[in-house]
C-alpha cells in the first residue's frame, strides 16, 4: 500500500445534520477510519466528496 492519497482535511472539524465534516466532507467513520484505507479505498471516498459538499448546498 502505498498510501500516496493524503487526506483532504483543512482544519474545520465540525458535522452538519448529515453527519459529514463541514470541512472535508467525509463521515466520522472515514476520518477515524482513513490512516488505515488503502489507497483504492481512499481514492473512493475522494470521488464522493464534491457531490457531498454540492448536496450540502442545496
């Protein structure tokens, strides 16, 4: 694993109603979760992050 993708954190650690990082967009278990994803998983999560920040405002 090569863990190349790095994580799309910027600081602002706080959830909206749906559960999501205002800041990064990701949920509380990816954050927890991240350090140990794989890149494919990693990768993944990172392709979801536009739409979630899109449909948050909405």
């Amino acid at each position: 694993m090569s863990k190349d993708i790095i994580t799309p954190c910027i600081g602002i650690c706080s959830y909206n109603a749906d559960g999501l990082c205002v800041g990064c967009f990701r949920t509380g278990d990816e954050i927890v979760n991240w350090f140990d994803m794989s890149d494919e998983e990693r990768r993944s999560v990172m392709l979801q992050l536009d739409q979630r920040a899109q449909s948050s405002f909405d």
